[in-house]
C-alpha cells in the first residue's frame, strides 16, 4: 500500500503535522547536541605549570612538568581564568596523564557507535516512539551521574553511558517527520530539524559560557531534558511504520486524529475499504517476505546493496568532518567559546539558501557541491600563507559546506531507504559514521599543533562527492515500502 498516496486523504502537512514538528520533534533535537559537546569543555585543558613541594607561591616556567630542580612536577597550578574548574585541573590530568582526555573523547565516540548499533534494532523493533524515550533516560541517567564522579574513571563510566546514546537519540527526530508528511513536504521538514540542531549549537555556546565549573556544566546540559518524558502523552507512533509492520488498528488511531485535527472528513466505510485493501496486501507481501530483518537485508540485491554501501560511506564522510570541525572550532584561536559559538552559527544561513534549492534541484547534486565546497575549504585553510582571519574564514566556509551536505543527506538517505529497514539502514550507516569521530581525537592529539585533521577531513569529503554521483536523485519520489520497492528504485 502506497503510504504517500493515503496520506493525502488525511492531510499530507496540515495543523496535525506541524504542531508534532514544531511542538514535539524540534525541542527533542537539542540532547544530543548538548551531549555531544558538553565533554569538549568539561575536559578543556588550561595553562598549567609546576609549583614547588613547598606550596609557597614560587612557581617555575621552566617545564610544565618538572619543577624547579627539574624533577617530576607533583603540585600543579592552573589558569582559571576560562574556567573556574575542569576534570583536568582537578584531577591533574597532565604530563603523564595528558592522554586522558583524550582517550576519554575516544571511548566517548566508540560507545556511540555500539549505541547505534542497537539503536536501530529498536526503533524497528519496537517503535520509534518508544526508542526515543529509552535512549532519553539513558541519556538523562548518566548526564546527571557525571556531575557527581568522584575520580576520572568514574567519570569517564558516566560518560560512555552519555556517548552510548549520541547520535542515536536524534534519529528518531530526524526520521519521524519525514514519515508523517507527503513528498513535497520531506525538505521542509529535515531542514527545520537541522536549523534546531544548529540552534541548540548556539544555545550551547551560551550554557558554555554562562557555566565555567565542570559539574555545574554536566548538570545545565542534562536536568532540563528530564522535562521531555513529559511528551510520553503527546509523541505518537509512526503510522507507516505500523502499517509496515501490521499494526492497522494502531495505524488508524493516529490516522484518524490526523484527519480530525487536519480538518479531513473521513468516513467509517473509507477506513473499512482501507482495511481491506490493506490487509489484502499485506497478508500478499507477507507470503513473499520475511517479516523480521536484519542488516544483512540491505545486501542481499544488487541494487540496495551498492545504495547501502554508497550511503554508509558518505554518511562516514559528514559524521567525520561535521564532528571533526566542532571539536576543531575550539582550538582555533584563544578565545574557545566564540569560536564554538561561531561554529553553530555559521551553519544558519545555509538553510536560507538549501531551503530553496533542495525543492528545485533535488537532492543529489547539491550533496556533491556542498561536500566538494567543504572539502576545498577545508584543504585550502592548511596555507601556510594564510593568516589566523583568512584560516578562520575558510573554517568557517568550510562548516557551511559540511552542514549543508549534513542537512541534505539526512533527507537523502532515509529516501533512499526502503521503511521496512529504514531504522537499520539509518542505524547502519550511522555506526559507521561513529568510526570517524572514534579516531578523531587522536589524530588531533598525534598532530597537535599542526592542521594533519583539517587535510584529512578536506580529502574525505572530495571523495565522498564523487561517491554521491551512483546514487538516484529521490526529489518528489514515494518512499519505497518493501524490499522488492527498494531494489527497483534506481
């Protein structure tokens, strides 16, 4: 059954639609931006030198880690003027402990990739309704236990649990609108979620700023998202995921109240006639298909598999060099928390621009500019003739690039992807996205002081480019339902 056909019946994007987005969907975006960050801050490293045994306040320059008789340092002092505390001036992880946070950013971005893994088990499992609310309290658990570590492992526990749910908490926000309205409506929708993310950026910014000790900043960006387990009464279940998975009844629920609320007049003997058809198909399809699935259903054919292959690599590329460029923004020059703040920012006005040229021209070729654009910027700001303003500029170029072809594969893919598996494609291909900010931080710490990150994110993002070019341009297309609708979409 043709889901984008039905729909119109019930209002493709009327009051129902837009009050879930802009009430729902839109506030649900801002956790993981918020845990994804946060640790940047929390781990910052100041200026640090030795102090003597003594504790007078004497303090030697000489070498950061050897005091004034060039022995092992043991007593630290800290600038805190950025920051009134952070794990490292309180745990003094420096010198020999330098590494740590770095390796705490790593296994942070290693438990997001497992978290994905599962996460895409759940939402087509169970729902995405029901996924979202389960990685909520994870999320909301372990941001709150952070503030409250008493050493760095158990800090760095907490954190795996935050990491376990990011980026896995923003795909059902992300996936959930495009499954609500017809066609013509999908860009409008995956454009409002990611200028929500980008504004949750700045608003992120602003609680950096504002909260300088690092417990105080684990609490302000997990306490108020406990809120959300309010919209347990108000967040509903996709309604073509439950068609897909035989749950008419359920499907007709939400439906119905679509069509109330939509302004729609839809009679008891056109739902009977639904019912009918639908479960004539169904019950077809089903005698053709298995209806539990794994990951291993999006190679079985030709087709679906080089899509998958192709999605997987370019969703690798985005995740890389999107988080790659936010964990850079910081160290661009002294003053870290506007160079964050100007790495959300940035990403606005590109919306202006994709908002109408994602309905004209489609998907495809505007992935491969905007990946090709990122991908010279980035290159280009490696100039050793260039100055801090000019490298600036071109960082800043470059994010607009990156974010652009974020924004445009997030509708991208999940077109692409038949809703049977839509979830595990998405969950798929986001695991393997994680793999990039997994060994980020250590290609940042190998080549501190030198731009080895930005050259690699550059040439990423030119081959993926090229890779967009296999795939089929989906502007105005109906999602496909089945695997069979998957293999023939080309």
């Amino acid at each position: 059954m043709d889901f984008d056909k039905m729909l119109i019946d019930f209002g493709e994007y009327g009051l129902y639609q837009k009050r879930l987005i802009w009430l729902v969907v839109l506030p649900c975006v801002l956790p993981c931006g918020f845990h994804a960050y946060n640790q940047l801050f929390m781990a910052s490293i100041p200026e640090h030198w030795c102090k003597d045994e003594d504790h007078i306040n004497y303090t030697s320059k000489i070498s950061q880690c050897l005091d004034s008789m060039n022995n092992t340092c043991k007593f630290w002092d800290y600038d805190h003027s950025r920051y009134l505390s952070t794990i490292v001036t309180e745990w003094d992880l420096v010198c020999s402990k330098q590494f740590y946070p770095t390796l705490a950013l790593t296994i942070f971005g290693l438990s997001g990739l497992f978290g994905m893994l599962l996460f895409g088990f759940i939402q087509d499992g169970l729902g995405r309704r029901p996924a979202f609310f389960i990685y909520l309290f994870i999320e909301c658990i372990f941001g709150i236990a952070t503030a409250f570590a008493k050493d760095f492992w158990t800090w760095l526990i907490f954190r795996i649990g935050v990491g376990f749910t990011v980026p896995a908490i923003l795909a059902t926000p992300n996936v959930l609108p495009i499954e609500f309205v017809g066609p013509a409506h999908r860009t409008t929708c995956i454009l409002l979620t990611n200028i929500a993310h980008s504004i949750g950026m700045v608003i992120l910014s602003l609680v950096l700023y504002a909260f300088r000790d690092w417990r105080q900043l684990a609490l302000a960006t997990s306490l108020p998202f406990t809120v959300y387990f309010l919209y347990w009464w108000s967040f509903p279940e996709s309604p073509r995921w439950l068609l897909a998975c035989g749950k008419f009844e359920k499907a007709k629920i939400i439906l119905l109240k679509m069509a109330k609320v939509n302004g729609k007049d839809i009679s008891l003997h056109y739902m009977d006639q639904l019912k009918i058809k639908y479960e004539e198909e169904f019950n077809n399809q089903k005698s053709k298909t298995i209806k539990k699935y794994n990951m291993f259903h999006l190679f079985r054919t030709p087709n679906l598999r080089l899509k998958t292959i192709a999605i997987t690599f370019i969703w690798f590329v985005n995740t890389t060099v999107y988080v790659g460029l936010s964990y850079y923004a910081p160290a661009l020059s002294s003053d870290e928390h506007l160079n964050f703040f100007l790495a959300g920012a940035v990403e606005l006005p590109t919306y202006i621009v994709l908002w109408p040229a994602m309905e004209k021209l489609g998907r495809k070729s505007l992935l491969y500019i905007s990946m090709l654009i990122g991908g010279c910027a980035c290159l280009a700001a490696t100039l050793p003739i260039l100055d801090d303003q000019w490298t600036l500029i071109l960082f800043c170029i470059g994010k607009m690039g990156i974010s652009s072809s974020y924004v445009i594969l997030s509708l991208f893919a999940p077109e692409l992807y038949p809703t049977v598996v839509r979830g595990l494609g998405i969950s798929v291909s986001s695991v393997a996205g994680m793999i990039g900010p997994v060994g980020l931080p250590i290609i940042n710490y190998v080549g501190m002081g030198s731009q080895l990150s930005l050259i690699v994110m550059g040439a990423l993002q030119i081959i993926g480019a090229f890779v967009t070019l296999i795939l089929p341009e989906t502007k105005n297309c109906h999602l496909p339902q089945t695997l069979d609708d998957g293999e023939e979409y080309k």
